[in-house]
C-alpha cells in the first residue's frame, strides 16, 4: 500500500494472487481491510473480480492454475 503521487485523496495497493490449487477455478472476491493498531477495523471492501480484472484479464472469469496475477488498485 503506498500513497498515489497523482491523486493526494487516493492510495494504490498491489496484490499478488496465486491459484495453489492444482486446478483452474473462478476468480474470488477479494476483502480489504484497513485496521488501526489496536486490530480495530477502520475501513473495509470487498472487491468483486469485475472490480479489479482490467487490461488483458478484464472479462476473465477463471483464474489459472499456479500462475501469479499481479493487481494494482486505486481506492480512495
């Protein structure tokens, strides 16, 4: 997670998906939570896959087998 230097109200987080299973199986939703130090949820969202596939995954449905996604999201 890192501040986005083109947007002061936003931050840019990358996330790296893997399918360890040994079969090919739908993308997943996927939870974001940010916490305070006492473990106290401050926000939270659920990204759906329509959400966060774009470029060459958009549309995608099925997430590979032993092949890692790389995500980049803006969330403000």
């Amino acid at each position: 997670v890192q501040a986005d230097d083109q947007n002061a109200n936003a931050l840019l987080v990358d996330v790296m998906l893997l399918n360890k299973a040994g079969f090919d199986q739908p993308f997943p939703d996927l939870l974001l939570s940010f916490s305070d130090m006492d473990g106290n949820v401050k926000a939270s969202r659920i990204f759906k896959p329509e959400d966060y596939l774009g470029g060459e995954l958009s549309g995608k449905k099925i997430m590979p087998s032993k092949q890692p996604i790389h995500l980049s999201l803006e969330i403000k």
